[in-house]
C-alpha cells in the first residue's frame, strides 16, 4: 500500500486527539475501523506510529517523523487548493462525491439546472476524505450517503441537507447463486457468505451490516475490500462474494440485486456545500439536478419502484 493524504489525515487526527477513541470520532468512523487502518499504515511505514499509554496514545520516534511531513504536506496541498481556486478569473463549480449510482446520471440534469456553468465532477472512496476537502476548500458541494443512524461530521461553514432520507439495502450476488431466484431475501440466509465492501467504507455500512448480522443471528465474513466498481461486480458475478449495494445500482451481467426483507439495513443521501462558495440559490438547483437524477434510476429495479411509490413521504421536493 502506498501512503496518501487520507493516510496522513489519519495520522494527524490521532495525534491531535491523543488517543484512537477521540480520533475515531473526529474522523467519523468506528474505533475498530480506525485501527485497522492504523495497521495498514503502519505497514507501509515500515514501524508503529504510535504507542499505548495510560493517558491515550503517543508518537514513537517514526511517528514524530512521518507527523511532521504529514502536517507539511496536508498544509501545503491546502494551501494549494485555496491558492488555485482565488486565482481562477472564472472559477468551475467543484463537486465530491462518493461513488453513489446517481452519479451516473447527474450531469444531464446539472447541463440543464445550471447551463452555461463548468462543473468539475470527482468521486472520491471516503465521506472522511469528502468533507475533509470540502472544510479545506478543494470542493464547493459534496453528494455522499449515510447508513443506519450515522451521520457524517461535517466543519465549520458548511450547510446540508438530505436529498433521500431512506433507501433500502439490497443485496447483489451471482445470478447462479441459489437464493438468486427468491423476489427477497432474509438476512440469516446469508450466513456463511463470503462478503466485499468498499476499500474505505465511513459511512457506517460496516457497522450498520455487523449489527444487523447480529440480530439476524450470525456474523459476516469480509474478505474483500475492492475500490474498484468493475473489479467488485466481477467478483460477485464469479460467486466468491456478495455485497450490499443501492437499490438504484445498475443491472450487472451475471449478477442479480435482491432485497432484503423488512429493510433489516436502511441509508440515505446528502447534499453539503460550503456557504461562502455556493448560494442558497445555486444550492438549491444542484439539490434539484441531484434529485432529478435518483428519479430517473428508480426504474430500473422492479421491486425498489413499487417500495419507492408507496412512501410518497420520501420523495424529494424538486419544486
């Protein structure tokens, strides 16, 4: 693993806070989560980072080491960000997101709410690194999803709002599995699957799928950690794993996308801006492009159209 800015955020948020607990909460992720990323890190450093004391955490001699170039780094690269973006005469609108199906069909409805505007589109694997960039300047808005009661912390300046406040999880596997032919799927007939997730799921989804696993009487296995959206379709349609996905997520060859009954697992989406880069007006027509663009996937799954039409409650207002 080659180390990254999100890598040196992390180390900088565990310093600064002084033990793993108040860092997990600061980055918005759970502690276990955070440790293992710690591990990973410290692997491609080569040594341990930090050590245990009866006050928190602190900074071995490789860690006051690889802290001061991280603190240099993260400094410089923001100074960057904000530097670009005031000497741009017509600066582009910059938007983050995380790699939502809506994506896919957003920049038809951004052309039509904001013509004549460039719009730069990124998608980034962490709502960590989202918002962390939105505070920093290097985006002006953010599209990214929650899962269960976790709610992404967002800095200071910003505003949000919820584009879909619930959506249900389902579950894709191979179309040659056997539950593949069930119209639904009970969550404890998934016991003993072999399970993939995103590299840097912060979204709560792993913990949100652990407690649910939990109640339906079993433990998942997760193996795979994949980044790569290709790679990970790939795999399930293989049958060496299955993944909870969007109920707007594309058809997949080889692949089905069952729900799982009684929604044991629930979402939702966000919009965030920064204020001081983006009026309540401009806000307002990227929350209608965004909303615009979630309608137009619902058609495609069958069973999320009949759930979606009988929650009127749920649906955005793009008025």
């Amino acid at each position: 693993m080659q180390l990254e800015l999100r890598h040196l955020e992390v180390v900088r948020a565990i310093a600064e806070a002084g033990s793993l607990g108040r860092a997990a909460v600061r980055l918005g992720v759970s502690q276990p989560a955070l440790s293992t990323q710690l591990r990973r890190i410290e692997q491609a450093t080569g040594g341990e980072l930090f050590v245990r004391t009866r006050l928190g955490v602190e900074p071995t001699p490789l860690g006051e080491f690889v802290l001061s170039a991280a603190r240099r780094v993260l400094g410089e690269m923001d100074a960057l960000t904000a530097g670009t973006r005031a000497a741009a005469p017509h600066p582009a609108l910059r938007l983050g997101c995380i790699m939502l199906v809506l994506v896919d069909r957003l920049l038809a409805p951004l052309e039509e709410e904001l013509p004549g505007h460039e719009v730069d589109i990124t998608t980034e694997h962490s709502a960590t690194t989202l918002t962390r960039m939105l505070g920093a300047g290097k985006y002006d808005v953010i599209l990214y999803g929650e899962v269960a009661d976790y709610e992404v912390p967002l800095p200071d300046g910003v505003a949000a709002r919820t584009l879909i406040p619930k959506e249900p999880a389902c579950v894709r596997l191979s179309a040659a599995h056997p539950l593949a032919g069930q119209e639904e799927i009970e969550l404890a007939d998934l016991a003993g699957e072999t399970w993939t997730t995103l590299t840097d799921d912060d979204d709560g989804g792993p913990e949100a799928m652990a407690d649910a696993c939990r109640r339906a009487g079993f433990t998942p296995t997760l193996r795979y950690r994949i980044a790569d959206r290709k790679m990970r379709w790939e795999l399930i349609a293989a049958g060496r794993a299955i993944s909870l996905c969007q109920p707007t997520s594309p058809l997949v060859e080889g692949t089905v996308l069952r729900p799982l009954a009684g929604d044991p697992i629930t979402g939702r989406i966000r919009l965030a801006w920064n204020r001081a880069a983006v009026t309540e007006r401009r806000a307002a027509l990227l929350y209608r492009a965004a909303g615009r663009a979630y309608l137009a996937s619902i058609p495609d799954n069958t069973f999320y159209r009949a759930w979606w039409e009988a929650r009127p409650e749920l649906h955005p207002v793009l008025a």
